[in-house]
C-alpha cells in the first residue's frame, strides 16, 4: 500500500483585496501578493505565492481565454435580452 499525504488551501477574498504581480528578472519566477482584511475580525491577511515562469505563462493564457469567454457569454446574454424587450415593445 502507498500512503500519500495531500493538503488543500482554499482562499476566498474579498472584493475589496488587492493584488500585485512581480516578474523577477534576476530568476525564473513570478510573485502573485494578496492582501485582504476580515471584515468581521479586522485581522490584515498577507499571502504571497511564488511559481515558476513557466506556471504563470500558463495560468495567464488560461485567465485571459477563460475572461474572454466569460466576457463573450455576458455580451451574448444582455443582447439576448436586449432583443427580447424590443420584441416585446
């Protein structure tokens, strides 16, 4: 039998979190910093992930294709809906 050992962190922020992308030069990789307050607790959260160049080359092409896709889908709807209430009228 082979044991493995997995973890799971999940992080939600909230709309008000801020976030900031650095590309080393001197290096092959890339800091991804968030930073987000409890609204409830007050307590400042940190988090800062460092990837290598190439995992963020990847999770960029796939964010801007999956923003694109989801911008093409709400455009679709309100035109959709646009339609319906000038048929309507």
């Amino acid at each position: 039998m082979e044991v493995e050992r997995s973890e799971r962190l999940e992080l939600k922020l909230s709309p008000v979190a801020h976030g900031s992308v650095f590309v080393h030069s001197y290096s092959d990789r890339v800091d991804l910093d968030f930073n987000d307050v409890n609204a409830e607790s007050g307590v400042s959260h940190v988090i800062e992930v460092k990837i290598p160049m190439a995992l963020a080359r990847k999770l960029s092409e796939e964010l801007a294709n999956d923003l694109a896709e989801y911008d093409a889908k709400v455009a679709e709807k309100a035109a959709e809906k646009e339609l319906a209430e000038s048929s309507e009228n």
